[in-house]
C-alpha cells in the first residue's frame, strides 16, 4: 500500500528536500535574543545525541502503539513533461494491531467505501498483521532487528558509519530549541550490503528536539542514481527528494505529521511513483482495539 511504503521509505532513509532552512528565516527581537542565550550553551555532541534519538524513539513506542490517526495521501503522476497526468487521493485510518501498525483504506478521492470494501481491508489487515508477525519472529532467530512491522531496520550505529553529520547548529523550531545539522553520505563508507549503499547517494538535513530527543525534521534528496537489481528490485532516480516531519501531540509523545516525497522511485512490486506523494497525518487520538479487526467494523473504539 502506497501509505505503508511511503512512512517505510521516509523513516527508515531519512530522506528529504531542504527548503528554507530555519536559521535563514527571519526572527522577532524576542526569538532572536532567545537564540542568542541559547547559542551561550555548548552543542551536544552528535553521534550521542543520535544514539539518544534511537534510544527515546524506542521507549516512546509503547505510547504510540495508544493512538489512532487519519492519514491522507495525494498522489499526482507526472505526464512526462511537467504536468500532472492524474491525481488520486486516499483516506486511512493508522493505529496498532497487535502490537504491529496497519493502515486501513477508508476513502478513495472523496468516496467512502462500501461495506463489502471496508470488509476486504479489514481480512488483508489480519493477513498482513500475521504476516509482519511471522518476520519479527524470523529476524529474532537470526539476530536482526526490526521495525514494529517485521522490517529491518538500520541502527543509528550504522547511520553514523554511513553518513557524515556536519555543520551542527541551535535554532528554534515551532518555538523549541533544536538541534539542525547537514547529513551527506561518507564516500569512503563500507556498506554490508546493497541497500545500505544508497546512504552515500544522501545529502539533506535533519532537526532534533534538544529538550526530548527526537527527530522532529528530516529534509534531503538522492544526488546519483541508485539501483539494487538493475532496478528491478529498486530504483530511486537522482534528484528524488523528501521530506518528514513530526508533532508533539498530548504532552507526552512525538507522532508524524507530514510525508512529502517527489521524483522517480521503484521498490519491488510493492511501491513505484513518478510525481509527488504527499501524507499528511492528523486527529490523533487515542484508542483500545480488538486483537483483530472485525468483519465491517468502524474505526477502533476511542477511550
């Protein structure tokens, strides 16, 4: 599903297009005299604030397997020469199953879908929450780590081996001080294996929260062309860009709120674009739900 590649894809890559990046946007003599005492304290260490980042992302997900989101995603195919050739917008609903994510189609530009659709979603969602159960269960065997869903997943240990941080600086994002740095993948990197490789064709900027530790921004865009098969397992073409961004929702937790992606990419059969890709997630609340989904059931019941 398109919603479930794409949160793959920006989260585990750590992708981006930077636009105007925050230090360069104009600031009120208040903001900037915040910065200006914030700039006295000294900047974090990098590589142990990011291992902090791993740290928190992990602790925290207890609490977001607690929510429910609406998710909407727009995609618009290029033509080929500038234009967009179609448009199609899509509804989810995103909570937990078991302990695994699931996405959950609700409407498709602009229509609800019928019962015997709604049906459909909920028995592929048993499937695939089996399914992503089966994986976990197969990559503990083989001491690997995975994401919530079965996939594997890069440590922050690896990033740092794989991309170079540079150019840290404080700024205020949304009002919260925030650590910005510059990311580009290390030339003299020694990937372990073929999807790892794709970290040396990165170069974009991330935002972590000083006070939480999270990465709350990620913008960047691939600067070579970069294949696994010939392409036919994956294909993402240079120029590609993304972005992510998350929110702090209830006090007590970061969630996503934006996904933004542009260019020409191919995973596999699961996933291909050539356009944009936009998510945007909001309605966080929180919820209790079933061990499976029930046959035309709504949305999971709301505490």
């Amino acid at each position: 599903m398109v919603v479930d590649a794409l949160r793959i894809l920006i989260l585990l890559t750590m992708l981006g297009w930077p636009t105007v990046p925050a230090w360069a946007q104009a600031k009120s003599a208040p903001e900037a005299a915040d910065a200006s005492a914030s700039a006295e304290k000294p900047l974090p260490d990098i590589p142990t604030l990011m291992l902090e980042v791993e740290a928190h992302q992990k602790a925290s997900e207890a609490i977001r397997k607690d929510y429910l989101f609406r998710a909407v995603v727009t995609q618009q195919e290029s033509d080929g020469h500038g234009g967009v050739k179609k448009t199609t917008t899509e509804e989810y609903d995103v909570f937990w199953v078991q302990g695994v994510p699931v996405s959950r189609l609700m409407r498709k530009n602009g229509k609800d879908l019928s019962q015997k659709a709604i049906q459909k979603e909920n028995e592929e969602i048993d499937k695939r929450v089996a399914k992503a159960k089966k994986k976990i269960e197969k990559a503990v065997r083989e001491g690997k780590s995975t994401d919530a869903a079965g996939n594997e997943v890069i440590t922050v240990s690896r990033l740092l081996a794989l991309l170079r941080f540079t150019n840290p600086r404080r700024v205020k994002l949304n009002g919260r001080d925030t650590i910005e740095m510059d990311y580009a993948g290390d030339p003299n990197a020694k990937p372990q294996d073929r999807a790892e490789s794709v970290f040396r064709d990165l170069a974009g900027t991330a935002w972590v929260d000083e006070q939480d530790h999270v990465l709350v921004k990620a913008e960047g865009r691939v600067v070579d062309d970069f294949k696994i098969g010939a392409g036919l397992v994956a294909s993402i073409r240079k120029g590609a860009s993304f972005e992510m961004e998350q929110t702090q929702v209830n006090g007590e937790v970061w969630l996503p709120s934006l996904i933004t992606a542009q260019g020409s990419a191919r995973f596999y059969l699961l996933f291909h674009f050539n356009g944009s890709v936009r998510e945007a997630d909001s309605g966080y609340r929180k919820f209790k739900a079933t061990s499976t989904i029930l046959p035309g059931m709504g949305a999971p019941v709301t505490q």
